[in-house]
C-alpha cells in the first residue's frame, strides 16, 4: 500500500474542531500550490469528542479515531500506519504549525531524510511564554547531547520525513516523547542520517488551552530520556 502517494499529511489532533475549521482549507490550497498528489489524515481521539469528523467530510479530508490508545503517541502511530505517502508530514491542529510553511520543508525533501521547522536555529523563533521557553529548550539540548542527534530543535512536532523510514520503526512512546523517539530510532539505524533544519517562527495556538500537563511532560521526558538511552 506504500508510496502510492507523494505526499501525506497527518494532523494529530484533540478537541480541535474550531482549529481545524480554518487550517484544513489553508492547508490544501497550499498542497495544491505544490502541485503533486496528497492526501491529509487527521487523526482525532479513540472516540469522538466534538464535530471534527463532520470537518473533515466538509473539506474532503481523512478522518480517522487513533488505535490502541488513546496518546498522542497512538496517534503518531495509527497515522504511520494509514498513510501511503513517500513523505511524511506531521503538524499540530492548532494554529501553532502554519500551514504557508510546509513548502519550506518540502524544497528539501530531496536531499534529506528528515527537514524540521526549527525554532533554534538562527532565524527560528517562538511565541510561547518563558518558562515554556525554557523547558523547551533544556529538553532539546539535553536530549541531542545524551542522544547524539546533532540538531537544534529535537521536540517541535512539524517535520518532514521519507515515509519508507517512518513505516520501517517500532515505536513505543506514548506522550508527546515520541517525537524524539522517532528521530533517535532513525538516527540509531542510520547514523548518517541527514537532517535539515529550517528557521520556522511557532505561533500562539488559535482558539482552546493546550491539554499538554506540564509536570507530567517533564517527568515523561526524563523516563524516556533513560529509556531510550539506555533501551534496547
Ligand atoms: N495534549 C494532547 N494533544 C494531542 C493529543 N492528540 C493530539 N494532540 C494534538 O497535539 C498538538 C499539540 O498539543 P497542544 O495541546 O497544542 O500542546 P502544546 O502545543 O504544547 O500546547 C495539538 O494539535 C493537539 O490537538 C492528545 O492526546 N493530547
Ligand atoms: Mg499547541
């Protein structure tokens, strides 16, 4: 079933109807604008919890509840395995991923294996508060350095990867640390592996609160930090 599709999108996503409301169409006229096949999946709760499913049949899109449970992680995964494109593209629903910049990432899908909007990179910025800032950042250096990743951004979500490479990991994590899973288990595989990282400007998510809990996200990176170091 792979690779019948140039491009795939896969919005994670969690009470987001408003959101998506207006990103699902910005998105397709910028896929559109790129000229070659796509298809968008967003991937909603085990059960769903508000009318994102009607706003997806509006606009045209895949729809689809997450499998196995009901993490951002099941998310990621149930996303990996329905989407058949030879790249891969995950942004968040919320208004934080600009839609517009999805053409900065793609002009390097040729010559990379994972592109990454980086908000560390000189160029890069965020409009999130300072203690998130901070705690963002400590992630990030703590884990390229006991990771070995060699970039600057570890945890933003919106990337672009060569989808063979996604569909061939096994992948555990159940929190938002699968992010870094992801790129640890394919630079464990490949320590070649190319990484590109683009300058990218995060925005203040749209409308709703994030439903990410600090504390736990803190304590989970930790875990996973020792897990996937020290892991088979
Ligand atoms: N918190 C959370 N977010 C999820 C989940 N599944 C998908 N998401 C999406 O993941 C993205 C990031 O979550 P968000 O709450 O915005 O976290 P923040 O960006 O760190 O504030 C959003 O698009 C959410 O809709 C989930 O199970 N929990
Ligand atoms: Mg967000």
């Amino acid at each position: 079933m792979s690779n019948h599709i140039k491009v795939a999108v896969i919005i994670p996503s969690y009470l987001e109807e408003e959101n998506l409301r207006i990103i699902i169409p910005r998105l397709k006229n910028e896929m559109q604008k790129l000229g070659n096949d796509y298809e968008i999946l967003v991937i909603d709760a085990m059960h769903a919890m508000d009318y994102t499913e009607d706003v997806c049949k509006n606009n045209n899109v895949t729809y689809l509840n997450r499998t196995n449970g009901n993490n951002y992680g099941d998310a990621v995964r149930t996303g990996i395995m329905n989407a058949r494109g030879k790249y891969i593209i995950f942004m968040d629903a919320d208004g934080s991923h600009s839609p517009e910049f999805i053409n900065k990432l793609y002009q390097y899908k040729d010559d990379y294996d994972v592109v990454i909007a980086s908000r560390y990179i000189e160029g890069g910025a965020t409009d999130n508060n300072r203690i998130l800032i901070l705690m963002s950042w400590v992630v990030n250096i703590v884990y390229s350095i006991v990771l070995n990743l060699r970039c600057k951004d570890v945890s933003n979500s919106f990337k672009l990867y060569r989808g063979d490479l996604l569909r061939n990991l096994n992948l555990y994590c159940n929190n938002f640390d699968i992010v870094e899973e992801i790129l640890f288990k394919l630079k464990k595989i490949n320590n070649n592996l190319k990484i590109k990282e683009v300058p990218f400007s995060f925005k203040k998510r749209m409308f709703g609160e994030t439903k990410r809990n600090l504390f736990l996200f803190m304590v989970s990176y930790i875990f996973t930090l020792i897990k996937l170091r020290f892991g088979k």
